[in-house]
C-alpha cells in the first residue's frame, strides 16, 4: 500500500508540473531522472537549433509510465530499463517501430567525498560493515530502474540479506544520490554518470556488469489518443541520436549505443 501511495504522490505531482510550461511546450519528454543534466541541455539545443519548444519531465521511470497509462501528457518516453518501456509497449501506449536503445550506463557505491570508505566490490563483502551502522541508499528496488538493478546486483554477490533492512528507499535515483551528498546515508548505489554529475560524493567501487542486467536506456514515441505522434516528436526522437546529442551524452558519461 505504502508503495502504491508513493507512486500516486509521484504521478500526482507530474501531472501538477505539466500545468505550466510542459503544456505549452511543442515536445513533452518523460524521462528517467538519471538524465536530467543530459536533458537540460539537450532541450535548450534542440529548441535553439529548431525553434520549437521542448521540455522534460523528470522522475522515477515507473512513475512516468503509470502517468502515460494513467493520463498521457508525454509525446517521448525514455525509461533507465527494458521494462518499463516493455509495460508500455505492451499496453499500446507506445510506439514499437519507434523504439530505440539510446544509453547504457554503470552500477557504482558511492561514499560523501569526507568519507574514508574503502569498499571492494566481490562476492560476499562486507557491505553492512562498510555502512558502520548507518544505512544504504539506493532507488526503490521494488519500482525503480537504478534500485531493481541494485537489488539484483547485491543478490548475485550474496550480501542483499545482510543489508536489506538497512536501506533508505528514494523514489528515484538522483534523490538516492543526495541522501550520500548531504550526508545522511553513508553509502548509496547509483549510476556512473550520477556520480559524475555530484562533486559532493565518489566512487569507492563499481559493480561487475555480470551482476546485474544490462543497464539500458531505450526511447519511443507515446501514443496518444486520437492523435498520432507530431514531426516535432518525431524529429526530437531523431535529435537524440544526432552527434549534438551523442557528444553531450558521452560527455556526462554514458554510452551511446543508437547510431
């Protein structure tokens, strides 16, 4: 129940923040939090480059897919896993010919950078030890991309159950990175490229690709009802594997795999 209600909360407040801006705007982007610095500039290129109007509305992938299924209000959808945009596609709210995989991304432990914390990441260390009775950050791992790769990461190295009631749970990723910058979370899992984008923490370990599912960033146009996708949409779908989007992603620190 408590779930439920936070994934109301958040769909509540989508929807709230498309009153302004967003819905004047020519393209609305539902996108993971994980790429809100990518967005920012990505959306002040392409409306400097066209003319248009788009804008990106940020949170946990999960949220912004109940907010399509609930209501729409997105003309992009850019989740931080496969399933979410599988949720989607499978319900006729997106797209399939549309659907790209843009992003790959990495697993990482960070520490606040006044931390002395050293973490090797293997099979069985000592991850309760390393939070010296504090407790670990990380997404919602019940909903969240960044959380469920988390979960699945832990598990396979055999330290899940020695941490598992001792996690703060955020409703994304980026809010499970500013529990670790301020301090009040020792350590916290996140992405690579969140951990570029915070001065205020580091890296003390990065999780083996084989511990967890391919972490993959896949885009698609929504289907809205009675009204097929726009050549704006279409066209800010395309700007995303253009070398302006390309050099900007690389830059903060994905991998780009759309051509």
């Amino acid at each position: 129940m408590k779930n439920r209600v936070s994934i109301l909360a958040l769909v509540l407040g989508i929807t709230l923040s498309l009153s302004g801006a967003a819905m004047a705007a020519d393209v609305t982007v539902f996108a993971a939090a994980s790429l809100a610095d990518a967005m920012k500039e990505l959306t002040a290129a392409f409306n400097k480059q066209t003319g248009k109007t788009a804008v990106a509305s940020l949170a946990a992938s999960s949220a912004l897919a109940r907010q399509i299924e609930s209501s729409g209000g997105a003309d992009i959808f850019i989740s931080a896993d496969l399933d979410w945009m599988d949720y989607l596609d499978q319900r006729g709210l997106v797209l399939s010919d549309s659907r790209v995989n843009l992003l790959g991304n990495k697993l990482v432990l960070v520490a606040s950078k006044d931390v002395n914390t050293q973490v090797t990441i293997a099979p069985h260390f000592d991850l309760a030890g390393a939070l010296k009775g504090g407790r670990l950050s990380m997404a919602d791992p019940d909903s969240v991309p960044a959380g469920k790769y988390g979960r699945t990461a832990l598990t396979s190295l055999g330290v899940w159950n020695s941490v598992v009631n001792h996690l703060v749970n955020a409703e994304n990723v980026r809010v499970a990175l500013s529990y670790v910058a301020r301090g009040e979370a020792p350590l916290g899992i996140v992405y690579e490229t969140d951990a570029k984008a915070e001065p205020n923490v580091r890296v003390v370990g990065v999780f083996p690709e084989n511990s967890h599912q391919p972490i993959l960033y896949p885009a698609a146009l929504v289907k809205n009802p009675g009204a097929a996708p726009t050549a704006d949409a279409r066209a800010f779908l395309a700007f995303l594997s253009s070398p302006t989007a390309k050099a900007v992603f690389e830059k903060l620190g994905f991998t780009v795999l759309s051509k």
